[in-house]
C-alpha cells in the first residue's frame, strides 16, 4: 500500500504513541515514516492529522520539534482548522523566541562574535553543553517556527481570537531581533496585521475625507494599491487608479502584476507613510487610522500583489465624511515633513 492511503494515518498514529511513551528510537522512525509519507498523503488525512499533531508538539523533542510545527502549518494550508492547531504553534514559538534571546544573550557574553547560521555554520560540539542543548536548538528553529506561525496567522479567525499570544511572540519576537540584527520580517508583519480596521483617508487638496475598513493587508505597497482602487477607481480622488489586475492580485488572486503609486501617502504627524512599512505602523488619531493623501512627488513602480500569498487582503469603502469630520480629522494633521 502507499503512501497517503492508509500509511501516513498510521504514520501519525505511530509517531502519537512514540513520542507520549518516550520511546526515542520508535519516535525516529515514525517521524521519518511521517515526513516521507506527507507529500502523498489526502486532503483529508492531513486534515484530522493537524490538530492531532499540535496536541503532540509541547511533547516532541526539541530536534524534530519546529519541523512537526512546519508539518501542521502544511496541513493548516491544505484544510485543517486553524484555530484548532494555532495555540500550541505559537506556544511552542514563544519558548522558541524566549529560549533563542537566552542563547542570543549568552553567545555574546561570551564573546564568540558573530552568532552562528541557523544551519549550525560556527557552532561547536562544547556550545550544546556550554549554552544548553535546547536554547541551541531553539536557535536552529527560528525560520522553521517562522514560516509555521505565518501559516496559522493566515486565518483571520486566529489573528482575531488570539490578541493575548500574538502579542507575547511579538515581544519575544521583537527581543531576538535586537539582539540577533535579524529582523524575522514575515512573522514580525504577520502578528500585527489589523482585522476590521477603521481607516481615514483625508484627500488634501479638496479636503475631502473617507472611512474605509481594513482587514489582511500585509504591508503598505498593497494598502496603497487597495486604497487607490477604492478611492479613484470610485471617482472619489483624482489621480491614476491601478489595473483590475493589480487589485486583484492584492485580494486574493495570485502572483504580481507591475503598478504604479497614485498617491504620496502621509501620516498625522507629517510623517510619510513608506510602502515598505505596514498598515500597524499608521498613527492613530480618534481611534482611527489616519492617511493623507498628497500628489506623489515622483513617480514610483512596483510588483502589485500580497506581502502573504495565503491571505486575503481587503479594503472595504464604508462612506464619505461629512465636510465638519473632514475639516476636523486635517484640522489634527500635522504639514507633511520633507
């Protein structure tokens, strides 16, 4: 019989009972029986297995341990429920972080320099006893955890039910970036993009103002591309609105299409609003996120589509302001810094 028509559920199976008996050589043979058998396995058999495996995962050891998470973010990515699979992912991610800040910490103290690859390149034999065998291994992680939790933050019912632990990885996420000078960009984003947002967007030169909402917009190239659709593609704003094309990949279609900018985008306190930030990063004023709109002072190209392929973005036109709430909002606007 092969794979993925009865093998990889015994697989599972197999690996369930291995690791909760403590059983290290049975536990290795069924992990490789597991990580051979995924690529053939059903939608469905991934689908029930997901949830089984993140229930096992605070249990597995530390070696295997990120790549049955990256295990369960493929089988969140093939159906399984999100929601049932996120918590141990981000809890096992955050011992991850917390245990990698440690070995951050101790590996400069130290004085051994530049810290080593998340491969192995520049670790010792002695470094295991010398740091812990778990913090090192909890450095050789990172990326895999990475790339676990951005399949979890992908759902939107996660991002809305877990504020609590997606803002602890945050900080532990943020910790090991300051120590480390590695920015972990695509979980960094992913655990702060905003759900059902209010947004304003105030046009300065006719002093017209718009409430949009925004939910799955992993950065700002595609917010401004979003907002360009919503505003000119209306008629509301002058300027050059982006292809369908453009927009489309920037919901939920995918690959990259080239665009170009319509606006200069500016935040409340004069500041430009970089395409390279995210919609989190946008300063608030009255409970809202507020963007000005300017001419763009150069013209500026780029591949239009999602910071994160597997999740849909959107930016939903709720109405146009009131002249009163318009001339309010600009009235709070500082002049835009050059």
């Amino acid at each position: 019989m092969i794979f993925g028509r009865g093998r990889f559920p015994a697989a599972v199976g197999n690996f369930e009972e291995a690791v909760r008996a403590q059983d290290a050589d049975a536990a290795e043979r069924a992990f490789a029986a597991l990580t051979r058998g995924f690529g053939k396995a059903k939608d469905a058999e991934l689908q029930e297995a997901g949830p089984r495996l993140a229930a096992l995962l605070g249990d597995v050891p530390p070696g295997p341990r990120a790549v049955v998470a990256v295990l369960i973010g493929a089988c969140v990515e093939r159906g399984a429920d999100a929601s049932a699979c996120a918590p141990a992912v981000f809890a096992n991610a955050l011992e991850a972080f917390e245990q990698s800040a440690a070995f951050c910490e101790g590996w400069t103290a130290a004085g051994r320099g530049d810290l080593p690859d998340h491969e192995g390149e520049g670790l010792e034999d002695a470094d295991f006893e010398r740091f812990g065998f778990e913090p090192v291994m909890a450095w050789q992680s990172l990326p895999q955890f990475e790339m676990a939790c951005v399949a979890m933050l992908n759902s939107p019912g996660v991002r809305r039910a877990t504020p609590t632990a997606r803002e602890e990885l945050r900080a532990a996420v943020a910790r090991v970036a300051d120590l480390c000078d590695e920015p972990f960009k695509c979980l960094a984003y992913a655990l702060v993009v905003l759900d059902d947002e209010p947004v304003v967007a105030l046009d300065r030169a006719s002093g017209a103002g718009f409430a949009l909402r925004a939910s799955g917009i992993g950065d700002n190239f595609q917010l401004h591309t979003l907002l360009a659709d919503a505003l000119i593609g209306r008629g509301l704003v002058a300027g050059r609105a982006p292809s369908a094309e453009a927009v489309a990949r920037c919901r939920d279609q995918p690959g990259m299409v080239p665009t170009t900018g319509s606006f200069n985008l500016v935040g409340a306190d004069g500041e430009w609003i970089w395409n390279e930030g995210n919609p989190a990063d946008i300063p608030v004023v009255d409970g809202v996120r507020v963007v000005v709109l300017d001419p763009p002072p150069y013209e500026r190209s780029w591949p239009a589509g999602r910071f994160f392929p597997g999740m849909t973005g959107e930016l939903t036109y709720d109405r146009a302001l009131t002249p009163e709430e318009s001339a309010a909002f600009l009235a709070r606007v500082a002049a835009p810094v050059r």
